[in-house]
C-alpha cells in the first residue's frame, strides 16, 4: 500500500510542473485580431450603425475617432508606418509585402532581395524595401522605431500575421504587415490566398472571409495577433470614378453588409477585436473628414468610448495610441519612450453612438471653417491696428468723435479672443455664419459698453479674459478645444491644456491686470508682492500637467516676471545681476519639473525624463521641430500678417519719442509685453502665432492709452 502511495505522490510531483505550465500558458493566451479597413470614414460609420441585422454588433463596440495624421502627407502607406511604430513616422516609395515567386522590377522578388540585401528569409511575407524604411525615418525628427513592435511581441512569444491585401490592377497595396514585422523585417502572412475572385466586386476580386475565419480558428494554445488587411472598400472607392452611381451605391451596401457578417465571425471565433481606418477615402479626406473611425470589442464587456491621455477628450484617441494599447493587452511592459499612451473604454455599457458621431461632425465642421473664418479675423485685425497707428501718428486736432470710434474699435479687437472662446460651444447650434454675425455683434457691443460704462476699459477687458481663460484651463479646456482661436484635433498638434494663440493673449491680459499696482512706484513692496503672486499663478496655471501644460509660455512668463521685477526696481545689469537671471532660469526649469510630477506624464514630463535620461538627440531634434514648424508658419500663414504688421508697429512705437507714454506702469506694460512677445517667438513650437497674438494685444492697448492721451483723459 505504502509503495503505490510514494509511486503516487512521485509521479504527481514528477508531472506538477508540466501541469502547471499548461494551466499557466493556457491562462495566459490572448488572441488579438486587427481588422485594418482602408477607405472607411465616418461618412459609413451611419450605415453600419443602422444596420437592421447587425445592429447590436456595432452598439456593443466601444467606439471612438482616431487621429491618422502621420509625419509626412496623408497617405495610407504614411498613415500605416505612423500607426505600425508607435510615432510620427514616414514611408518609402516602393514599399509592399510580397510572396515568395512574386514579381518586383520585372523579376522574383527573392532574386530583388538577394540583389539589394545579400539575403533572403527562408520563411514568410518578404520586404525588399525594410531596410530603407528603417533609413528614412532615422533621418527624420522622430526616430520613429520600425519593427520595434512586432520584436516585442516575438519576445513574448505572441504568433505574429498578416493576412489580405488592397490590391488594384493598377497598383499593389499590402501594408498590413507593417504591424507585424519585427527589426528584421521578417512576419508570417498570407497575401493572395485571402482574396477570391468575384466578377461584379470591385477589380473583381473580395476578401475571401471563408478562409480568413478558418486561419482564425486553427490557434490553438499559443497567442495569436493576427491582422486582417479588409481591401474591399479601398478597392471599391477607387473605382467609383468608372462606376454607374447605382452600382456604386449597391456595391457600397453589400460591401457594408459582408464587412459586418465578417466581425460578427471573427467574434466569435477571437476574444479581442478591433476594426480601424489608416486612411479614409479620397472624397472623405476632400470634404475635411480627416479623421479615422476605430471599433473595440472585447469578450466580457459592452458598449462605450475610447479615450486616451494622449488626448484627454471624449471620444478620441491617437494612431500613436494604438502600439501601448496592445502591448498592454498582453501584458508586455509598456516603455515610458513611447510616444501614445494606451486607450482607455470610457463609459462602459453605453451603446448610443450618437455622441461620437456629434462631436466628430463638429469637429469637422471647426475644421474645414477655420482657415477661412480665422483669415478674414486677422486681416481684421491688422486693419484695426494699422487704423490705430493712422490715429496715433495724428495731431490733437482730429475730432474727438473718430478717436471714440477707434478706441471702441480698440477695444473690440481686444474683447475678441474672449467671445472666440466663450461662443465655442454655439458654433454647432448658430452653423458658421450664425456664429460669425453673434461674434461680430457681440465683440463690437461689448467693446462700446465697456467703454462707455467704464473707467478703466482695459483693466476691465484684461480680467474679463484673464478670468475666461483660466477657468477653462482648470475644467480641462473645453472651450478651447472646439475654438477657432483654439487646437484642433484633427490637426493633433495638441489636444488639452492651453494653446499658442491664447498663450499670448492671456500673459498679456495678466500684465494688463498688473498696470494699476505698478502706479504704486513708492510702494514697490506691494507691486513686488502682487507681481511674485501673479507669477506664481502663471507658473502653475502654464506649466502643470493637469492645467496649461504649455513649457514655452512657462518659461516665458517666468522670463517677463523677472524683467518686470528688474525695471520695476531699475536695476543695471551687472555681473551679479547676470548670476541672478541664470539662477532665476535654473528655478523655473525646475518649478516646471516639478510641476509635471503630479498626473498622468506628458509630453514635458517625457521630455524632462529624456533629458535627465542623457538623450540629447531627442532634446535637439524638438528644438528642430519647433524651428521647422516656425518657419512653415511664417512662410504659409495667415498669422504671419498680424506677426509682421504688430512687431513693426511696435518698433515704431519705441523709435518714435511722441508716441510714448509718460506713465510709468503703461512704460513698463509695454516693455514687459515686449519682452513676453519675443520670448513666446522663440521658445514656443508654433511662436510666430504666439508672438503674434500677445504683441497684437501690447499695441493695442497702448494705441488705446494713447488716444486717450491725445484727448488730455
């Protein structure tokens, strides 16, 4: 009895491990499949949403918009090399997947690579062009790092393939393994097996869903990222131009109708779905709808948004999100230098999409008005202060009736920024036109009240919109995330905090609160403490994670702080004084570290980790962006009017002794907005807009004191 007890026992300890490796890699398996859909934009997401039969598919997803925008121009190779590496990134002409006996430049594909990389992989989809893939994007800012995914994936030993195509007869388009390859360029896939032939479809061929389910349905124990390249409708809306628009329109249904039989499979054979847009079809992108529709289904939960903290908005997330949100699905350790973060399901068990849909049309909406809405404004606005220069440079003779006007002008001009961000959420109720009659009207009433009904119009517009400001700032920005004066996410320059042309504005707004302390000259303790105390508030409101999250204007707040304080005290600069402004630069460096150690990490927080980190080349190639997009600012935009009109009426204004002010606090607002100007232009990404806003604001407001000055006031 005893033997067969201890022959129990050994064989059982003999077996544990194996029994529990078994258990542990069966716990551990995670099927992923990407249905990747070039072509599908939002003008289709209400036709699959209304689907009578697959109805409920589409509520159950968690659903949200996608920004796609990559380094480069749109495109879907741009687009899918962007949303592949996890960072802005570029493609290579020539770029394609291909199987073995395929022809590239009129001979095998495996000859082509021998050529070119003296190898050739004994296995799987091959890509002759990897290697200048990876070359192009290491001359880029980004470093944008190719196969970096699909390595990782292999190390935690995750099948990686790729399946489907969108080729036309006039060109082939295999991007899908993009997002399986690893730093060799190598990925198992199957290209022309995922299609058949179909005479009434698009170039007559369709995705072959019979066979693609089946490839889903033979993993077994290991996990499994398989992508699907879904080409019908790419293929579908090239050809629409050849097409009978009844038949486009029938193919579009039916295509609609086996994109959705096919999810519906694919869920039932994977626990983790998700169906996305690299790219959205030409007549999508042509009618400003530039962002991509992204579906989420995974076993175990219904309904929802995505989110991110990339964004930190309602329904949408970024192609830079999509890397770390996979990663983390299988529970590989997410390195802090990527650039997304991962996306989060907002909302859960909500299945009406209707909010989505609202918020992406007004979006659009901003978006396709905003070049032409923000044109006319700023040539308004040079127009009023070159008016205002006319009226300065005039005799005390003019009639005081005009200098009124102008000053009302003034003022409108000034009050503007205010109702930009006020009115923002009106424009999708009042449409553009609705909105530019309400803005217009109250701009100019708002201006004629304030200086009619007021002492100090100014003082009164600087609180006004000092206050607006800081009070969307601290709720997350909701108005100046859908302002003309605002970001945009389609844009995707930035999502939240505070943006370049209200960075301006609102230092300058800041300074303006500040003139009436600085008239207490003999009692600088006071100026000195309400200055130090609006510094302080700017610091925080500009530089934490949670508020503006704007490094450029912190620093720049900091320098104009300090160079008010300067003139305040009239201090020459002496060697001890240059000791004292490096010390003072050194401490808002780290007044704006530490405001970046509470919240989710930011693009400052990650700059500050590759700085402390050593990564120089990461620090320089910011600082290259940010000249680079300075110039095509100032090359290509309308904000380079107002730059050039308000910095050279400002060095008028210094040159010329009869338009000064003898006003002590107006003599150091104008200084200290001067200096905010300048420093918003050169440390800001998009300064030329900055420098412009807050220098417009500093002449007007000295136009302004100006009139009165004429008038004897």
């Amino acid at each position: 009895m005893w033997k067969k007890v201890i022959c129990i026992v050994v064989v059982f300890l003999f077996l544990y491990p194996t029994i529990q490796g078994y258990t542990h890699n069966s716990g551990d398996k995670k099927d992923i499949a990407v249905i990747i859909v070039p072509g599908l934009s939002f003008n289709e997401v209400p036709m699959l949403l209304n689907s009578d039969a697959y109805h409920q598919l589409w509520q159950d997803s968690a659903f949200g918009a996608m920004n796609v925008r990559p380094d480069g121009p749109y495109s879907y190779l741009n687009n899918m090399v962007t949303l592949s590496s996890g960072s802005k990134a570029v493609g290579v002409q020539g770029w394609n997947s291909f199987e073995r006996g395929e022809k590239v430049n009129e001979q095998n594909v495996e000859n082509w690579m021998l050529q070119t990389t003296g190898k050739v992989p004994e296995t799987g989809l091959l890509h002759p062009e990897f290697h200048r893939l990876i070359e192009k994007n290491k001359e880029t800012t980004h470093l944008a790092p190719v196969g970096k995914f699909g390595e990782l994936l292999e190390e935690a030993e995750v099948i990686r393939r790729a399946l489907g195509h969108s080729d036309t007869t006039e060109e082939q388009m295999r991007y899908g393994s993009l997002l399986t390859i690893n730093h060799e360029g190598k990925s198992e896939g199957t290209i022309q097996q995922a299609t058949k032939s179909s005479r009434d479809s698009a170039y007559g061929v369709e995705m072959d869903t019979e066979f693609l389910i089946h490839n889903l349905s033979t993993t077994v124990d290991d996990s499994h990222f398989t992508v699907i390249e879904w080409g019908d409708f790419y293929r579908l809306y090239e050809q629409k131009p050849h097409m009978v628009d009844e038949q486009f329109e029938r193919q579009l249904e039916k295509q609609i109708i086996r994109l959705s039989q096919f999810v519906a499979s694919v869920r039932e054979e994977v626990g983790t779905v998700w169906l996305l847009s690299p790219i959205m079809h030409k007549e999508a992108y042509e009618q400003r709808q530039q962002l991509a529709p992204v579906f989420y289904w995974e076993e175990g939960f219904t309904g929802g948004y995505l989110t991110s903290e990339t964004t930190r908005q309602d329904y949408l997330v970024s192609s830079l999100d999509f890397i770390p949100t996979i990663l983390q699905s299988y529970h590989i350790p997410i390195d802090k230098n990527w650039a997304g973060k991962p996306m989060v399901r907002s909302d859960p068990g909500s299945t009406d999409k209707a909010a989505v849909l609202d918020e992406v049309n007004e979006m659009v909406l901003i978006f396709k008005s905003r070049a032409g809405v923000l044109s006319t404004y700023i040539t308004s606005l040079v127009v009023a202060l070159v008016g205002a220069a006319i009226f300065g440079w005039l005799g005390v003779k003019r009639r005081e009736t005009w200098r009124r006007i102008n000053r009302v002008i003034l003022l409108s001009a000034l009050m503007s920024p205010f109702w930009f961000l006020a009115l923002s959420q009106a424009v999708a109720y009042l449409g553009i036109t609705g909105f530019v009659i309400t803005f217009i009207t109250t701009s100019f009433v708002s201006g004629f009240i304030i200086e009619r009904a007021t002492k100090s119009p100014v003082i009164i517009v600087g609180w006004l919109t000092f206050l607006l400001i800081t009070i969307d700032i601290i709720y997350g920005s909701p108005l100046m995330q859908r302002s003309f004066l605002g970001y945009d996410p389609i844009i995707g320059a930035r999502y939240y905090g505070i943006g370049n042309e209200y960075v301006g504005v609102y230092l300058v707004a800041a300074f303006i609160m500040l003139t009436p302390f600085l008239k207490q000259t003999r009692n600088k303790v006071v100026a000195t403490i309400v200055i130090a105390g609006m510094g302080l508030l700017l610091l925080v409101m500009l530089g934490k994670s949670t508020l503006g999250t704007n490094a450029g204007a912190t620093l720049s707040a900091g320098i104009a702080i300090c160079f008010l304080l300067i003139r305040l005290y009239q201090l020459k600069f002496t060697w001890k004084m240059i000791v004292l402004v490096i010390g003072a630069g050194v401490s808002m460096l780290s007044v704006l570290f530490l405001l970046q150690m509470t919240g989710e990490k930011t693009h400052i927080g990650a700059a500050f980790d590759r700085l402390l980190a050593g990564d120089f080349v990461y620090i320089s190639n910011i600082i290259e962006r940010k000249m680079a997009m300075n110039m095509k600012i100032f090359r290509h935009s309308n904000w380079t009017q107002l730059f050039v009109t308000s910095y050279l009426l400002v060095s008028i204004i210094l040159w010329r002794r009869r338009l000064h002010l003898k006003d002590t606090e107006k003599q150091l607002f104008l200084q200290t907005g001067v200096v905010a100007s300048f420093a918003l232009l050169v440390l800001n990404d998009s300064g030329v807009v900055a420098g412009a806003t807050s220098m417009f604001c500093v002449v007007s407001t000295h136009y302004y004191w100006l009139s009165l000055k004429k008038e004897g006031h």
